[in-house]
C-alpha cells in the first residue's frame, strides 16, 4: 500500500471518527410526555417548567384528573383536575419538583364524577422526566 493510500485512509477515519463524536454527543433536553386514553381526556406532564396539562375530551359531566407521585426525595403527590367542563381547553397546573437528574414524576390519568366520586377510564401509569435527558 503507498504512503499516499496510508494517509487517505488515516484522514478519512479521522474524519469518520470526529463526526461520530458530533452525533454521539446528545444535546441535553427537557420531555414532554402525553397521552389520550379512551378518547375521554388527554393527559401531560412537560418537565420544562414541571407543569401538567389535563383536558377533558368527552361531554360526560365527569372531570378529567392526573394524580401524580414525585420521586424527587420530597415525597409529594397530588391532583391536578379539568372540572371546567369538556371541550373547553385545558387545565395546566404549575408545581416546582426538585431538579435531578434521577428525579421524575409518576402519573396517571382518569375520570370522576365530581371531587371525590369513583374513578372511571384509568389509565396506564407514565412517568415524566423532571430534569433535562
């Protein structure tokens, strides 16, 4: 192999190299996690500025509820409620979780028949990152 093939190859795997270091570098970002169940409501928690959204999709005369775990060492939870009524936009409830990078929140979602009737259209358990991944 000639010298000239040797540094060909040598520049191109540099290069190669310095490119997968750009790309593997990932840029740190705060997440948005949402879900629609039952087509009855729709529910979020966006970590940037640790705030849940509830929206009440279906004219039922239910609220929409997320009652949701903070694991973030302070051992809070708490319920943030669309009682305004379906179709009327959402709900966003503003909390300040303490920052971490294990820390994150555990919700679901569900429907009620006023403050503290039975829940209706449980959803799955989500969890939502507090600090950026």
């Amino acid at each position: 192999m000639s010298i000239r093939a040797i540094a060909t190859s040598a520049a191109t795997l540099g290069l190669v190299l310095a490119g997968s270091v750009v790309v593997a570098s990932p840029a740190s970002a705060y997440t948005k996690t949402c879900t629609v169940d039952q087509s009855a409501y729709s529910i979020c928690f966006d970590g940037d500025g640790d705030k849940f959204i509830v929206d009440d999709l279906r004219a039922d005369g239910e609220r929409a509820v997320v009652k949701w775990y903070a694991y973030d060492g302070s051992g809070r939870e708490g319920e943030c409620a669309d009682a305004n009524g379906s179709n009327n936009g959402p709900v966003v409830c503003d909390y300040d979780f303490k920052e971490g990078t294990n820390n994150y929140v555990s919700f679901m979602g569900f429907t009620r028949d006023g403050n503290t009737g039975p829940k209706h259209n449980a959803s799955w358990a989500y969890t939502g990152y507090i600090s950026p991944r």
